[in-house]
C-alpha cells in the first residue's frame, strides 16, 4: 500500500472525476462464470431461535456444543436440526440464518452481493412518553456517547420516539450526523395521569384501588369522608375506585400507544437481514389488566420480535432510583403506615413490562443503574455473538400457528446464565376484511409506473430487485456556488431486451429527490434512460450498468438524497438513500467539499494502462479513471481521489459575487477578495481505518499551493494503491490543517475491496 500524490500543476485536470463531466452512459457487460444449479431441498422449513450463554462474570461461553443444549417446545424435548455460532452483523451471518430455516443462499436479493463487514443494526426506542424531564437530559447524553465512541465503522443505528418526535430523522442510517441531530430533538413528551384531587393519587396507588387493596382503599376512603363528612362510606368507596379507574384509563392509553409503536418498529425490521438489537429506553409504566390491553400487547410485541430476530434490551432511564416520598400535591395523613408498605413494590411494577420485553425476546434488562452508557455498550457486546438453533416444528405445529413456550438450557452447566426467546407463534387474530354492503368488492386502484416508482422512493428501507448505488458529491464552483452531484448507477446486467429493428433496447424509469431535516423537498428530478444494444440477435446481453448524474443548487444544511429505478418490462425496482451536510462557506471556517473518488484499474500485466495519443502516456494522472459510484474497489486497481479547500486562512476569502444574486437557491456564487497576509499554510494527513482502527496513516505534509490562481478553492488529490488491502470494508479520512488559523475539517469515504 503506498500513497501517491499529484503535483498542484495536474490537478486541474483532476476536475474531471466530479460527476457533472460524467454523462449517462452503460457499462458493457463482463464475463461471469456460470453458476451451479445444485440446490439444497428441504420439505418442511426449519423453525429456528437465537440463545446466548453467558459465565457468572458475564462473558459470553465459546465453543459449546450441539450435544450440550437442550431445547423443549411446550415442555417436549426436540432435536436440533441446525446448530451453529454466529456473529452478529458478520458476512456470513444472513448465510447462516438461511441455512437454519432450511435455504440456501448465494447472495442477497436482485443480485445484489452480500456486504463483507455489514455491521450491526441497532435501533433506540426512546419512550418519550413516559420519560420525564428530570430522565430525559441522561438519555441523551448517553445516546451522544454511544454515537460518538460505540457505534462501530459499518454499524446502523436509528433513533426512534414513541410521539415520532424526531420526524424525519427517524431513520436508520451510519451518518452520525444525522444521529446526533436526531438524539437533539429529543424532549420529553411525559404526561402524568394525576388528577387535580386532593390528597394525590398516584398511578400505582390508583392499580392497588383497582385491585381491591383494602389498606390503600381505607386510607383514600378515610381522606374522602373527612373531606365530605355526610356521605356514607360506601359511597365514599364507590367515588375513590371511579377517581382510581379513569386515572387507569389515560395512563393505559399511553401504555397502549408506546407498546403499539414498538410493536411498529419491531414488524418494520423483518426485511432487515441478520439480528437486529432494539434498546428500548423507558422510566418505566404499569400493567394493568382491568383497564388495558398491556400483557395482549407485550405479547405481541413479543412475537413479533421472534419472526423479525429482534432482541430487546431494556434500559430503566431513571437510573438509581432512592425511595422517597411525593409531596407534590399532598400526601394522605397516614400515620399507620398503610400507604409506604404499599407503595414499596411500586418501583418493580413499574419495570414489570421491561423485565418482560427482555426476557422473552432473550434479551436483558438494566435497572437501577445511573451509568446508562455502560448500560448501552454492554447490550451491543452481549448481543453481538450468539448460537443459531433450529428444529423441525411437527405437523401439529404446522396447521396451527399458536404462540408456543420454548426453553433452552446446557446440559450438566447450571451456573450459566442462558437467555433465549420464550416463544414463537401468532398471538393476535386473524383479521378479515369487512365486506361492502353491496357484496361487490371495491376495484383496486390502478398505479401506473411512475406512481410505483415514487412509492419505491418513499419505502422505509432501500428496495433490492433492481440494485441502485447512489453517491453523493458537494462542491462550490465560481459562478455557481455550492453544487450538490447526485450520481447513481443501476445494475442492468438483468435487464431483458426487445427487438426493436436492428438494435435490442430496454428502458429504465428513473426519480429522485433532495429532502431536507424536515423531510421537505428542495429539488427532484424523473426521466427515462434508453438501453440500446446494436445487434438482431436477440440473446445480446445488455450493459452491466448505467450512470446518471443530477446537478441542483444547494444550501447550507443537512439532506438526504432517495433515488429509484424501475424496468418498465418487468416492473423490477430498486432505491437508494444517502445523507450529506452542506457546510455554510459564508461563516468563513475552514471547509472541505466531498471527497471525489474515481477508480484506475490496472491492466493485464499489472501496469497502468496508456493511451498512446497522448503525450502525457502514463504522467496522466486521469488515465482511465472513472468516478466510482458503487464504493466498491478491486484490490488491483487505484483509488483515487480530489477535494477542494474553503476558506483557508491567507487565501483570499470568498464573497457573493455582485452580478449573481443568490436568489435563495443555496450558497451564492463566491469570488476571491483582497487577501490579508502572504498565503494559506496548510497540511494534510490521509489515513484508510477499518473497524475503527487505522491501518494506513500517511504522515502530515504540507499541501503545495505554487500554481494555484485560486486560493480560495485549494485542490487536493493523492491515489492509494489498493493490493496491500485485504477483502472488507473501509474508511478512507483527510484531514486538512489550517496551521496559521489552528482549525482543522475532515470528510471520510467509506469503501469496500473486494
């Protein structure tokens, strides 16, 4: 691996790589060898579940056996059918949930290749409802903690609310920006169910009057008829249970709308390949069987999980919890101490429900602990290596889907700790649909392409059937201002061809949109890309790929770019989504535009290819480079890569351009004014990190500004040779210096070799 640098007088030329001088074009098909058309058949699927074993110091027990476990369904012993150890977010981890329900997989949908390294899927469901403000400030610290030194290189994380008060930044994604912005949004949404009666009423004090427990009822009782010293005291009675029970009511709504929204983000993550972690961060809520549907719900939730492979882990925000009285409001005068020996199981009924969603989903809860970020780094390690065991489920099984118990332990090991899934099955009816009075069913609106292809834009996670890449590329260009490139490639290598005359073609609808944080669109684009192979054969092959570039205007901020792509034959579609932050030139600070990377192949001997026509030969540093839209690089091949500076210091600063008003279409158009002392002085560092740990550090050198007319706009551009790189993903990260201002700005490209 060595890094190689341009001198400042090519680098003009290096100008070429961003999107806008690369038009649509096809890349013609490779050679593949054919595939094997052995299959492996399996009459009845397997049922399978995930368990993780741990010592009494909490590590997680390597090299156990199939012979050691047990596993019973409905208390009756089964045999493992499958058995094996595997690592969450690995390669060869949605290979092995394959073969355990019985399939067999070479790659993942619509041809798209399974990544090397995928990473972890992490969601946080912050329960806003039931956080209070005195909780809400640790939940976010800890989530900033998490994003900043946890999440790993190819982890995805989502922060999800049970209001949906994150909006549009409710999404999963590896931009830490887009985290940290998400995790700032959060505010407490809590609602206390209290009533405005005197002496207060507590939730659980309320559930206890439900529950007919006379010593709390006796003491509302007696506080009631000194209050009202003429009503009997069975109305009494009567009037505290009704003030108990519409307390319950509204407190069992929210119960009911945060385990609905769980149950919501659980469903929505089947289409997730791998185990997917859920840490659901709540200050704890009541289960009520006389006034909700809670324990219904849990179970739901629950089940759900079981069919997504979800784990939940369970986090109680309030921390370390210290008994002590509520005096807001007034307490009842109890001098007999009815009402503290009561309320002392309060604090275990209010983490009933999360013990339950960890437990049963084989997952942990945490309680009692103000060391949240701890809390948060033990459940991605814990459930970040597990056992997949699985089973054939028994005809009965098969004709009906009710929930069953299952239990799993080691044989001969009682001291280990074993966490599993407490079930699997339906637990919800099935529901049918009501018939129209008329008893004719209602026609089925008919969508017409574009409509598809918009609702494939709009789908919560990127569609596969025709694989989309999408990159994304921000510079500031004189009399143009700050430009955002959308560049996507579609995988054709698919797509079927008609005869049309003497040529085969095929058509591609393609659509994309810019949204902002707020989900609002600030540009789009539609249009319809021609395939045309000049050949009557109709077994041509069509190209491997197409490219498409957009260029809009921009300003300042953070958007996500979706992008779609149908085939009008077939009605096959794919989508991407990438999110970028525009810097504001305006503010003077030190800046960086994208990273624009290209790739070099090598020939067959090992050398660069030369184009004889030129005089340069091979002194060309844009010699058979393309802009790589996909991040994926051969390990024989040269990543190359250029970006600009802004707003270095010395150099002369930009400013709007007089004639070119910016008529609120993003950064205006910037020109050089005077400049203050002799140059920018600046150094830059190259470094490739994968896994979060450096494996290429170039050292800081200076970057050469002889040349260069426009400070303003400093170029940087080096290559990496590649062949020193193992097979996996990377970080590629500059790092741009301001050694007279003493700033610095970083931009980071992730890339996979392959």
């Amino acid at each position: 691996m060595r890094i190689r640098r341009f001198p400042s007088s090519t680098l003009f030329l290096l100008a070429l790589f961003s999107p806008f001088a690369v038009p649509a074009v096809a890349q013609q098909p490779q050679s593949t060898p054919g595939q094997s058309e052995d299959v492996v058949r399996v009459n009845t699927a397997l049922v399978q579940t995930d368990v993780t074993v741990f010592d009494r110091r909490g590590t997680f027990v390597e090299d156990l056996k199939r012979e050691q476990f047990v596993l019973k369904v409905d208390g009756k012993p089964r045999e493992i059918s499958f058995f094996e150890k595997v690592k969450a977010g690995s390669h060869s981890e949605e290979a092995q949930l394959a073969a355990a329900r019985g399939n067999a997989i070479s790659g993942a949908a619509g041809g798209t290749p399974i990544p090397l390294d995928r990473g972890r899927t992490i969601f946080f469901f912050v329960d806003d409802l039931h956080v209070p403000a005195t909780d809400i400030v640790r939940v976010r610290e800890s989530l900033k903690r998490f994003v900043d030194r946890t999440m790993g290189q190819n982890d995805e994380a989502a922060i999800i609310t049970t209001s949906g008060q994150v909006g549009f930044l409710q999404q999963l994604t590896d931009n830490k920006a887009v985290l940290r912005a998400a995790v700032d949004r959060i505010t407490t949404r809590f609602r206390n169910s209290r009533d405005a009666e005197r002496p207060a009423m507590s939730e659980y004090q309320a559930m206890l009057v439900g529950q007919d427990d006379r010593d709390v009822l006796d003491v509302f009782i007696d506080e009631l008829l000194k209050q009202l010293p003429g009503i009997p005291r069975q109305v009494a009675g009567d009037m505290v249970r009704q003030r108990a029970a519409t307390m319950l009511q509204q407190s069992g709504m929210i119960t009911t709308n945060t385990l609905s929204a769980l149950e919501g983000l659980v469903k929505s993550t089947a289409r997730l390949p791998g185990r997917k972690l859920v840490l659901f961060v709540s200050s704890g809520f009541l289960l009520d069987r006389n006034n909700s549907d809670a324990f219904d719900r849990l179970r739901r939730v629950t089940a759900a999980a079981a069919r997504a492979g979800v784990v939940i882990y369970s986090i109680d925000a309030r921390g370390l919890v210290a008994p002590s009285a509520d005096l807001s409001g007034g307490v009842p005068f109890d001098p007999s101490g009815r009402l503290e020996r009561a309320n002392m199981g309060e604090l275990g009924a209010t983490q009933d429900g999360l013990n339950a969603l960890a437990r049963d989903t084989g997952g942990r809860a945490f309680f009692n602990t103000n060391a949240l970020s701890s809390a948060v780094i033990t459940a991605v390690q814990e459930s970040s290596v597990y056992y997949l065991l699985a089973w054939r489920p028994e005809s009965e099984e098969q004709r009906s889907p009710r929930f069953r118990q299952i239990e799993v332990s080691v044989v001969g090991r009682p001291e280990l700790l074993v966490r599993f899934r407490r079930g699997f099955g339906e637990v919800e009816p099935a529901q049918t649909a009501a018939r129209p009075k008329s008893g004719k069913q209602p026609a089925a609106a008919v969508k017409t392409p574009i409509d598809e292809l918009r609702a494939t834009m709009r789908s919560l996670y990127p569609e596969g059937a025709l694989p989309v890449s999408v990159t994304l590329n921000f510079l500031n260009i004189p009399q143009r201002g700050s430009v955002l490139a959308t560049s996507l490639k579609i995988a054709t290598n698919r797509v079927v061809l008609e005869p049309v005359g003497a040529t085969q073609t095929a058509h591609i609808d393609i659509a994309g949109v810019i949204l902002n944080d707020q989900g609002r669109a600030v540009s789009s684009f539609e249009n319809r890309l021609t395939i045309n192979v000049n050949s009557a054969d109709p077994k041509s092959a069509p190209p491997d790929s197409l490219s498409y570039n957009h260029l809009s205007a921009i300003k300042p901020g953070l958007y996500q770019v979706r992008v779609a792509a149908r085939d009008e034959k077939e009605g096959r579609s794919g989508s991407g989504f990438q999110w970028i932050e525009i810097p504001d030139l305006e503010s003077k600070t030190l800046a960086l535009s994208t990273l624009i990377v290209g790739e070099r192949r090598l020939g067959p001997a090992g050398a660069p290819r030369v184009d004889p026509s030129k005089p340069a030969g091979d002194k060309d540093p844009l010699d058979q480079v393309r802009l790589n839209v996909d991040h994926r690089f051969t390990r024989t091949s040269h990543l190359r890569f250029l970006t600009f500076v802004y707003n270095a210091f010395g150099a002369k600063p930009l400013a709007p351009t007089p004639e070119s008003p910016n008529n609120g279409q993003g950064n205006p158009p910037m020109i050089p004014t005077s400049a203050t002392v002799a140059g920018p002085d600046l150094a830059v560092q190259v470094q490739v990190f994968r896994d979060n740990e450096p494996v290429i550090t170039d050292p800081l050198h200076k970057i050469s500004v002889e040349g260069i007319a426009d400070l303003s706009r400093v170029p940087y551009a080096a290559e990496l040779t590649l062949d020193g790189l193992r097979p996996g993903r990377y970080v590629l990260q500059v790092t741009v210096i301001d050694r007279i201002a003493k700033t610095s700005a970083s931009q980071r490209f992730a890339f996979q070799v392959d």
